[in-house]
C-alpha cells in the first residue's frame, strides 16, 4: 500500500506524529518530504493520502495543490485537528509578516472533498497504524465516526457544552477532560466546565465523549 504524506503548514505536531507511526507500519510504503528519504511523485496514484495542516483560503497555491491531492487520492485522510476542523488556526487575524494576507484559515473540507477527518493535537502515532489496519481489512463500520467527521465544519469545546452537557445528555464519564490536550476542560460536580481562554477548538473532546460519537454515528446513517 502506497502512502503519500503531505504537510501544507502548521506547528508540524501531526507531521511527526505521522512520521513516528512509519516504525509501526511493517506493510505500507510511507512517502514523505519530512524524510528527505524520498522525494513524493506527485504525478503517480496513492492508496491514501495524509494531508496535515488548515488550509488558508486566501493562498491560491495551496488550493490548487489540495486540488491535485485529491485527484491522485484514492482516499484522502485530513490528519490532525488543523487539517479536521480548523483547530487552532482558527483564531488567525492575519496582518503578521511574512505573509500578511493570510487570514482565513479553514478544515480542508471547506476546498475538497475528504473521505475521513482524525482530529488530535496531534493525534497518537498508534493511530495512523489503527487506521490503516482498519481500512485494508475493509472494516468501514469501524471508521465511521472519521467518515462523519469528514462532514464537519468546525468542533470544539463549545460544541460539546452546546450539544452534550446543556441538553443533559453527559454522563460525567469524564473522558473529555482526560483527552483535552491543553486542560481546557475540568470536570465540576462530574459536569464539564470549559475554560474559553484555553480552547484551541481541536475537537478531540467532543471526539472522545461517549455522547458526542453517538451524533456523529448518527450523522453517518442519516
């Protein structure tokens, strides 16, 4: 199995996380520019293409690239919160050197159409290996919460707050404050409390709750 790993910008977190889950990949060919190993043929087909990082809406580049992806993809996997929906980027303003005119960051669903979304900042390596594991033995039920994630917009924090807590569908299991990368959430009274000031709109929360995967299974049937 042929797998291209392209990064179009960020902290490059998702990047090492990808290239760390090559150890843990004995049956995949993983190409990527990080490695300085293999320069990508971006005229030959892959299997899977990783593709990590937001994309900017004001830099035609990028998109006419994310467009070429998608042609050579046979499934396109947006990794990482950024890639997913947005995440941090998110509160970009722009009017910052060297590239003052980038403002708008948004998902890569949002120019192209993915077929699955992992969100994380970063995601775990075991994930990517999860993943492909799952997809070569063809268990597409299993990668149904990625699918409907490839549908989403945006996810945060305040999705959760919105969707789960205040309409009393928590459980107070807890596993949206254990999952949260920056302790934005803190459990009061085993009921989920959001610190606006840390939310860097990740949606590994909302991923992670019991409750919120349930919606997003339902987003698929529907």
């Amino acid at each position: 199995m042929r797998i291209l790993h392209v990064d179009i910008g960020g902290c490059e977190g998702c990047s090492i996380s990808v290239l760390r889950a090559t150890a843990l990949l004995k049956e995949a060919e993983l190409v990527s520019k990080c490695t300085a190993l293999t320069e990508p043929d971006m005229n030959t087909e892959y299997e899977i293409v990783f593709v990590t990082g937001s994309v900017c809406i004001n830099d035609e580049y990028v998109k006419s690239k994310l467009k070429h992806l998608r042609k050579i993809a046979r499934v396109l996997v947006a990794f990482g919160s950024c890639a997913s929906v947005g995440g941090i980027t998110r509160f970009c303003r722009g009017g910052q050197e060297p590239k003052p005119e980038h403002r708008t960051f948004l998902p890569l669903n949002s120019v192209i159409e993915v077929d699955y979304s992992i969100p994380g900042c970063p995601p775990p390596p075991q994930i990517v290996r999860t993943f492909l594991t799952l997809y070569s033995r063809n268990m597409i039920q299993q990668l149904a919460v990625f699918k409907a994630l490839s549908e989403v917009k945006k996810l945060s924090g305040f999705d959760l707050l919105d969707d789960v807590v205040l309409t009393g569908l928590c459980i107070g299991c807890g596993a949206c404050e254990l999952s949260c990368p920056t302790g934005a959430i803190r459990l009061l009274r085993r009921r989920p409390d959001l610190i606006v000031e840390k939310c860097i709109r990740c949606g590994t929360c909302y991923v992670r709750c019991p409750q919120g995967s349930k919606m997003l299974f339902k987003m698929v049937r529907s």
